[in-house]
C-alpha cells in the first residue's frame, strides 16, 4: 500500500516532522553544483495538472528530476478530458502504465481523493481547488 498525501488534516505531528525533516535535506541539494541525488532512481511520476500552474507544476517538475525520477508531465488541456473523459477513466489509463507517484491538480474539491482510490500509485495533491493545496 502506497502513502497518499491528499490533505493536511488527519496528519499526525510525527509523520509532519517526518516530511518536513525530509525536505529539509534535500535543501542543500538545490545550492550543489550537481543538483541531483538517486533517492527516486527506477522510479515513474506522473505530474498531472487539469488546471493552469506554473509555480506549481515546474516545481513538482524539478523536484522528480533532482530526485532521478522519470518525469511525465500530463497537461488536462491537451488530454482526452476535453473529448469528455472522465477522470476516473483517465487516472485508470495512467494507472496501466504502473506509476509510482501521481502528482495531480485538478480544479474539483476532492479530485486527488479519487484519484487515490482509482490508482495503485502514491498520490499527491498539488492542489484541488478551493479545498486543499497541502504541497
């Protein structure tokens, strides 16, 4: 079972000082002359983003590449969602490749919620839309 990071709350302060511990060392990977360490070597990140981002989605972008994954940046507005795909049948489609990680953001409340239960992949929410934007 993969961990999902969908909200903020239910979190406990252990698995927070977890996180923000993690991403603290990963910090001074951003100041090398190399800027990139294997810790996500071997594995696949879907960034998918249903709505406008920059910040965002070239955050998420740069993040996987300095941690040596694969990176695929899957864009809403070029996808068949705008044929009337639903994002169920969509995240069942990227969930065939075998992913390990989807970033996704989506401008429904809840969005990454069901993406979570449609994929075995770990799921981040990057944002959906009024609700959450917990990363």
């Amino acid at each position: 079972m993969r961990t999902h990071l969908l909200q903020i709350e239910g979190q406990s302060p252990e698995a927070m000082t977890e996180l923000l511990d993690r991403a603290e060392s990963f910090f001074d990977v951003s100041r090398r002359a190399v800027r990139k360490v294997p810790t996500l070597r071997g594995n696949t990140v879907i960034n998918m983003f249903f709505e406008a981002s920059t910040r965002t989605r070239t955050s998420f972008e740069i993040a996987g590449k300095r941690l040596s994954a694969d990176v695929i940046n899957f864009s809403g507005s070029t996808s068949s969602t705008k044929k009337g795909e639903t994002l169920r049948d969509t995240i069942k489609t990227m969930d065939a490749m075998n992913p390990d990680v989807v970033v996704i953001r989506h401008e429904a409340s809840g969005a990454p919620h069901h993406a979570a239960l449609h994929t075995r992949a770990a799921v981040v929410n990057a944002g959906d839309g009024m609700h959450e934007h917990p990363t």
